[in-house]
C-alpha cells in the first residue's frame, strides 16, 4: 500500500477568525467531500514568516491527484481563494511522505512540535528512530515524514503531538533527557543535521 501523502502549506493570516470562517465553509462543500485539513497557529516558530500551517491529508498520490482535480474544477475553490484576498498570503507549499507512524489521534491533538531536518542516510537513520521510539512510548503520535517536494534543504520531518502543551512539553524533556536518545543521537550524529524546532497549537480541523 502506499504511503499517506500531506499537502503542507505555510501561511501568514492577517484575519485568523476569517481564515477559519473561509475554510469551515469551504470544506461544508461538495468540492471537499471525503477530504481532510488542520489549521495550526505557530506557537513558537522562530523566524518564519508563516503564522500558520495548514495541513491537508491524502491517503496516497492517487487520492491527491483525484482529489485535487475535484476540488480546481468547483467554483466553491474559486470563491474560496477570492475570499483569502486580504486574509492571509502563502508563504510556502510543501509535499511530505509519512514514512513512519507510532500512535493516532494527532489531527485533534491540541498540541504538536515539528523538528526539521536534513538526512543523509534515511534508511540509517529511520531505522535509528524507530528503536528510539519502541524504547520510549510517546505522549499521542509520532510521525517521521520525508519531503519530497518544497523542503529548501529539509528532507525529513518529525512531527510529536500530544493532546495539550504541557504534556508535550513533560515527554520532550523526558525523551531528550533520556539513555535511549542519548543512543539514538549517536548513531545520527553524523547524518542528521537539524534545522528548526518549532510549536504548533491546533486552531481547528476541517473535513470528514
């Protein structure tokens, strides 16, 4: 089976309750049936021009390309994109490849941290990950995703969401603090270099 697929586009909203106004009835529509966003407000996230991320679910390329010709050819896309005039601006649009998995729920998650990276091995190092995160457990949900197109140098993201900030917050400091990542991080060291390590706090999710 293939893997999922996220469309992940980086925005500065100037009207946050219009932004979400635009999007509740947006995907109220038939031209979204069946499909999937988040609305995340960045917490902490450095110097990035993006105020938010939107982050839109596709079960593989197939369900993208099938989707994404539904939803260019409404007229309900078109009057959506016209209402974003003066809302909000794209700072960014990436394509990423969910590589890997541990837990569920992560889209009503309230809280999420994005560690961005550049990988030179990915096999090496996903295999590195997932016996760090066997031996630790998680908060909620982790996901190793591989950027395929849009990374500007990033070629893998790790995304840790937990029901709330606080409990995110409690299993950052236990995992980095912790044997296992002291492990992990050796082996790594030489392939992985990180960019950003930024917050993200759940606005809303759209869709079925």
């Amino acid at each position: 089976m293939a893997d999922p697929v996220d469309a992940v586009i980086g925005l500065d909203v100037h009207n946050p309750r219009a932004m979400v106004a635009a999007m509740d009835k947006l995907y109220s529509s038939d031209a979204m049936s069946g499909q999937k966003a988040t609305l995340w407000a960045g917490t902490f996230r450095g110097s990035s021009p993006s105020t938010h991320t939107v982050v839109v679910e596709y079960d593989s390329y197939a369900d993208q390309e099938k989707k994404l010709k539904k939803r260019n050819a409404s007229p309900d896309w078109q009057r959506f994109i016209q209402t974003l005039d003066g809302v909000s601006s794209v700072k960014s649009t990436r394509m990423a490849i969910q590589r890997s998995v541990e837990g569920s729920g992560w889209r009503d998650h309230g809280a999420m941290t994005a560690f961005t990276m550049a990988v030179s091995d990915p096999a090496t190092y996903a295999a590195a990950f997932a016996e760090m995160i066997d031996s630790t457990g998680n908060p909620g949900s982790i996901r190793l995703m591989e950027m395929r197109f849009g990374g500007e140098g990033t070629t893998h993201v790790v995304l840790i969401s937990a029901p709330g900030s606080a409990v995110l917050n409690e299993y950052l400091d236990e995992l980095l603090a912790s044997d296992a990542y002291r492990t992990f991080a050796g082996k790594v060291s030489g392939i992985r270099t990180i960019r950003t390590v930024t917050m993200l706090t759940r606005v809303r999710s759209f869709g079925d």
